[in-house]
C-alpha cells in the first residue's frame, strides 16, 4: 500500500510539472515583454496549477497598447 501511494504522488508530480511549466513560462514571458510587473509577481511567487496564468495568457496579455 505505501508503495503504491508512493508511486502515484511520483506520477501526479510529473503530471503537474508537464501540465504547470510550459503555461509558467509562456505567461512569464508574455507578463515581462508587456511591461506587466504586477502579473508578473504574482504568477512568479503562486502556484494555482497554472490557471492563473492562462487567465493572464488568453484574458489580458493581448489587451495591451503601447502608446508612443
């Protein structure tokens, strides 16, 4: 039995990280080349198993106009 609680934590693990990472970085990236520090921070320092940042990704990151 402990094993196999062992075996799913390792598998639930990798699943979130396949899941989480790539949507971190995407609007990580997308937060700095927008000037959006706040955003930035805040998905930076939370984990919310990365709907915060597709919020950010799909909700806010192409709303923004550089004024000239």
């Amino acid at each position: 039995m402990e094993q196999f609680l062992i075996d799913n934590l390792l598998l639930v693990s990798i699943v979130y990280i396949v899941w989480a990472l790539p949507w971190e970085a995407i609007a990580l990236w997308k937060a700095a080349r927008n000037g959006h520090k706040v955003w930035f921070i805040v998905m930076f320092l939370t984990n919310t198993l990365a709907i915060l940042e597709i919020i950010y990704i799909f909700g806010f990151s192409n709303k923004s106009k550089k004024i000239k």
